[in-house]
C-alpha cells in the first residue's frame, strides 16, 4: 500500500473542491431518485443542472488552479 502525497494541495484548492461536491454529488443522486420514482422531467432537470455545475467547476479550476 502506498500513501499519496497531498502537500501540492492548496487550502483553497481543497475548499473549492469540496464546496462544489457538495453541491454537484446531490444533484446526480436526486437526479438518479426521481427517475427511479418515475419523475422524468425532474430527474433530468437535477441531471442537467448538476452537468452545467460540472462544466462551471472545471471552467473556475482551469481558470484560477
């Protein structure tokens, strides 16, 4: 087993990192809940707007890290 090294990471890296998780993951996994309660038009809707914070997220990471 190896460990990796995370001292390249900065705070604000990480920060950054762990704001947009919390808002990209729930997006994809209500996404994923509402078509499986039959919710089309909502599961997509959270689908397509967790795929629009995502492009957001590695524009702002090109652009500033």
């Amino acid at each position: 087993m190896t460990y990796v090294d995370t001292s390249d990471i900065s705070a604000q890296m990480f920060v950054t990192v762990l704001l947009f998780l919390i808002v990209l993951a729930p997006m994809f996994s209500l996404g994923i809940l509402r078509l499986f309660q039959s919710k089309k038009k909502a599961g997509f809707m959270y689908m397509l707007s967790g795929l629009v914070v995502y492009v957001i997220f590695q524009t702002f990471m090109s652009i500033f890290f």
